[in-house]
C-alpha cells in the first residue's frame, strides 16, 4: 500500500506528548512575541499590480534577513523567531499571494513566479542584498530566488525544505499525489476558531500533521501562528506547483553559505532530503533536531533562533576576516 505521505514518519498520536522530554519544546522564545505591537510594523505595498501583506521590523548594520513561509502559512509561522532576529537587523516577512491576507495574483501560481514576485517585492521594500530564510514551500522559493538572483543573497536558510521528494511525486500516479495533497490539506485547509484552538485535543488534530506534539505548542502561538493561516485561496495551486517544479539538479550551482534545518520526525519533508540538500550544495552544513516535525520554528523556537543567529553571525565574521587579511 502506498504510503498516504511523503515522509517515513507518521503523526504521533496524542497521548504520544507524555513521552516529550525536550523542556524546550512548544516553549516561547525569548524575547516573546506577545511584547510587540505587530500593528506598528506592519504593512501593505503593490507588487505586481496586487497588495501585499507584510511585516517590517528592527534595524541595524547587519544584513537584513527576509522570512518566507511555507505551504499554507503566513508571516505569523515566524512570531517565536522575529523578536529575536530583528535585535540585531531589519526583518521583513511578506505573506505570498493568495496567502495569510495577500489576495491571489493575477498570474498562474508557481514556483517562478513567487521568485520573481519576491524580487519585486524587495525592490518596493528596498532591499538590494539580503539573507533568506525559507520554510518548506518557502524553501523551494527561496532557492529558486537564489539561483536567479545570487547575487542578491548573501546566505540562505533552508528548513524543511520542498524540491527533492516533493519533484519525485511529479510521475508518481494520480491517487498518490491525491494522497499526499489529502495530507497536506489536513494543516493548510484547516480553519476553526480560537476556543477550539485552545483544547489540547482538537489542537492535536488540527495540527498533527505538520508539528509533533501539538498539545504542547502554546494555544495563542498555535492560533496565531499557524491556524489562522489555513483555508487561504491560494493552497491547491500552491500545492500543485511545488510538484511540478524540480530544483535538485541545480542545487550545486548556489554559491553562498546555506545552513539546512530539519525535525527528525518531519511528516511531510522527510530528513532524508536534509542529507541530499547538503550533499549538493556546496557550502552547506545540515542541522537535525531530534524528536521535532515540520514546523521547527515554531516547535522550538529557541534552538532555531540559535542556530540562525550562531550561522548568521560565524559568516559576517568570517567576511570581516578575509577583508583584514586582504587589507
């Protein structure tokens, strides 16, 4: 029988919470995300021809970063990692068309045209060099923004990452890409209210598919985060590009540093990929964190905002060093 996801993990049932060891898990970063007045920094601008949904926060010498979300999500899957990215740099995260409040574009939906609307996006924002961070179908674009344009970014963050398994389903028969779309759209279609986000139980189900331990995640971080962001226009066709697109073949071209993060226990990327994507691309350095799923970021927050700042930092480092020696 065919596996219903791409994955060789597998939701956790709910009392499987019990057997969480990690304290850090489901657990707010500091500094949290329930101290900022998100309405001061947020914001709408056009691109190509639409409004788009953004927030815009924090400054500083260092290179700003920009956030893309994944399939079915929002600028709001980073709320455990802005307060603390933005400390040291603008961070800027724009809901994609047909996404969070963005409305769907004009154009066909696919993988190309979210690189080449994110370009658009940073000129009206103005942003000329950046580093990237992207989440699942986020990744996908975020590396297909980078081999367009690499001269625009400085260094990449790829987490859970679409583009390996994700193209193999491409040939795969009808039903299995229905299976795998049926599993998917348990998270990205999802749309309920805050008290039923608030149980523990229907958290677990709403949820289960993209986190491991649900129940654990904080009910407002879960509702802000990642509930609100489901039932949005734009998934089928979102979905139905990032299985027509593939990228492996091109990953060796990405010249800057790229850091990979991935959950153990990620249902719907499996950790399999994490290897590959760091096999191919040449400066790279993979990061597994054990008994998390899909959405890391959000699962633990604090050792995503640790590796992220801890590779950010190492390369502007590095760079300040080659240009003493060279001086």
């Amino acid at each position: 029988m065919p596996q219903l996801l791409p994955s060789k993990a597998f939701p956790a049932t709910p009392w499987a919470v019990r057997r969480c060891k990690e304290r850090e898990y489901g657990q707010t970063a500091e500094p949290s995300w329930r101290t900022i007045d998100w309405q001061d920094h947020l914001g709408w601008i056009e691109v190509k021809g639409k409004p788009a949904n953004h927030v815009d926060i924090g400054e500083g010498d260092e290179t700003p970063t920009v956030l893309v979300h994944g399939l079915g999500g929002q600028w709001q899957n980073y709320l455990e990692n802005i307060p603390r990215l933005s400390q040291d740099r603008r961070v800027v995260a724009p809901d994609l068309p047909g996404f969070g409040c963005s409305p769907m574009p004009d154009e066909k939906i696919t993988i190309p045209f979210y690189a080449d609307w994110l370009a658009e996006f940073l000129d009206t924002v103005g942003l000329e060099r950046v580093n990237l961070v992207g989440h699942s179908m986020g990744a996908l674009v975020s590396t297909e923004f980078t081999l367009r344009r690499p001269e625009r970014v400085e260094q990449l963050v790829l987490m859970s990452a679409a583009g390996i398994t994700s193209a193999k389903l491409k040939g795969s028969p009808g039903p299995t890409i229905l299976r795998v779309g049926a599993g998917l759209a348990a998270y990205g279609t999802v749309s309920v209210d805050r008290w039923f986000a608030s149980r523990p139980l229907s958290r677990h189900l709403a949820l289960a598919v993209v986190a491991r331990y649900p129940a654990k995640l904080n009910a407002d971080t879960a509702y802000e985060g990642l509930i609100t962001g489901g039932g949005k226009p734009g998934f089928n066709d979102a979905l139905r590009a990032c299985l027509e697109w593939e990228i492996r073949d091109r990953l060796p071209q990405i010249g800057c540093p790229t850091l990979i993060l991935w959950g153990d226990k990620d249902v719907v990327a499996p950790i399999e990929d994490a290897k590959e994507f760091e096999e191919l691309i040449p400066d790279s350095r993979a990061v597994i964190l054990e008994d998390v799923g899909h959405v890391l970021q959000m699962e633990r927050g604090e050792a995503f905002n640790r590796e992220v700042v801890e590779f950010l930092a190492a390369e502007r480092v590095s760079d300040e060093s080659l240009e003493s020696q060279a001086a």
